[in-house]
C-alpha cells in the first residue's frame, strides 16, 4: 500500500511539472489555427505564463504577446487571461474570461490604435484621418460575439484631417453603452478643439446609423474646407454627417 501511495505521488508530482511547465510553443503549436495567418516567433515561457516575442498575421508586424493564464477557473471549466500586446500599431492589454463556448467577459480593456482604423465606417474618401484612438472599457459581456452589456469611450487624440484639405479638429469623444434590448448606442462630442461636433449613434443586429453635426468657427478656414468633404450642408453653414446601414447593405 505504502509503495502504490508513493507511486501515485510520484505521478502526481510529475503530472503537475508536466503542465505547469509546458512549453508555450507546444501550446501555441496546438491552438493557432493555419487558416487565422497568424505567425508566432520568438516564443518564451510556459502555456501559465509566456511571451511571443513576434507576433505576426498576413505577414504584417502586430506587436510582442505577453499573457497570464489563471489556473483555478479550469476548474470551472472557465478560462482565464490576461493580455498585453505592444510595439505595433496597435496597443492593447485587457483580462478575459471564457465563460462558456458562447459567453465572453473583457474587463479593464485600454487600446491604443491609428485614427485610420475609422476609415472604413466613417468613409471619407477624400480625406486621411489622422491622430491617435484611444479605448477605455471597465467590462465588455459578448454572448455570441454581440455585446449585451458594455459602457466605455473612445477619445480620438490629436485628431486631424490631410488630404483634398488639411485641418485639425482637436479632440473628440464617443461614449458607449447597451440598452436593455440589446442595442449598442453613444454619442459624440468634441472638448472645445476648433470643431463643434454633437452627435448620437446607435447600433443593433437589424443596422446601425449615425447622426452627427459638424460646425467650425468663422476664422477656421482650412477646417471649413475639410467639412465641404464630410456630409451635407445645413441652413446655418454647418455639416450633417448621416451614415445608415444593414445586413443587406
């Protein structure tokens, strides 16, 4: 009996040194999928605790991966970590909590990414965005990828315009939250830069629109040209930016 016990132990013992110090490229090995382009090179550390030195998708530089994966929610069947990614374009650090296979919590989420990133939903063609976002959420909950609760903001720093016209516009905020029919909306202000922005948006599974107004001040030339490129003209000579869209658009 004494030797089964100290035979199990030792298993146990071996076990636990097995997992607590399998390596992160054996780890990273079995998870990244190739269909994700996601290359990782100079990997340190263990799956606990790691570093991908290089983190790479379609060959574009995304920054160096460190994370922290807690143990005890395994228990639970839950997965834990934290996240930090730097020296890309993107920043970005936050603590995730797998639930379930649908359910995702994201707490004390901070990024940091090119002004360009908007490009795509605010579709200024004209014009090139210029300037820094910066992300702030306390608590992101995603059930099936939507988020059914969340509040947090995005501060658009340094915030400027180049292209057909040049301009800075100071710097703006958007604050976000859901309601309690799941949709996501928020409005849009500016911190007394040379643009007046006041505006709202709202976002559900069915579309998502946009209602913004623009002014600039009389002395503002340059910022006045660059708002002849953003929406439609109103009575008192400012802009009304109105984007709209669905699932069919």
């Amino acid at each position: 009996m004494r030797r089964l016990a100290l035979g199990l132990a030792v298993v146990l013992a071996i076990v636990v040194a097995v997992v607590a110090l399998f390596p992160a490229r054996v780890a990273l090995d079995l998870v990244l999928a190739p269909e994700s382009g996601l290359v990782a090179e100079q990997v340190s550390g263990t799956v606990w605790t790691g570093r991908i030195g290089d983190l790479r998708q379609g060959g574009q530089y995304l920054g160096a991966l460190d994370w922290r994966l807690h143990p005890l929610p395994l228990l639970r069947g839950q997965v834990a970590t934290d996240l930090r990614l730097a020296g890309g374009e993107i920043g970005l650090q936050a603590s995730l909590l797998r639930r379930s296979a649908s359910e995702l919590d994201i707490t004390d989420l901070v990024a940091d990414l090119p002004a360009a990133a908007l490009a795509p939903v605010i579709d200024l063609q004209a014009l090139e965005l210029l300037g820094r976002i910066e992300l702030r959420f306390e608590r992101i909950e995603l059930l099936h990828l939507w988020p059914r609760r969340l509040a947090g903001e995005a501060i658009w720093r340094d915030a400027r315009v180049a292209g057909a016209a040049e301009a800075r516009l100071g710097e703006l905020v958007a604050a976000f939250e859901t309601s309690d029919d799941g949709r996501l909306h928020g409005t849009v202000r500016d911190r007394g830069g040379p643009l007046a922005l006041d505006g709202r948006f709202e976002i559900g599974l069915r579309g998502y629109e946009v209602h913004a107004e623009l002014r600039a001040p009389p002395g503002e030339r340059s910022l006045q040209e660059a708002l002849q490129y953003i929406g439609e003209p109103l009575p008192d000579g400012g802009r009304l930016l109105r984007v709209e869209g669905g699932p069919s658009s």
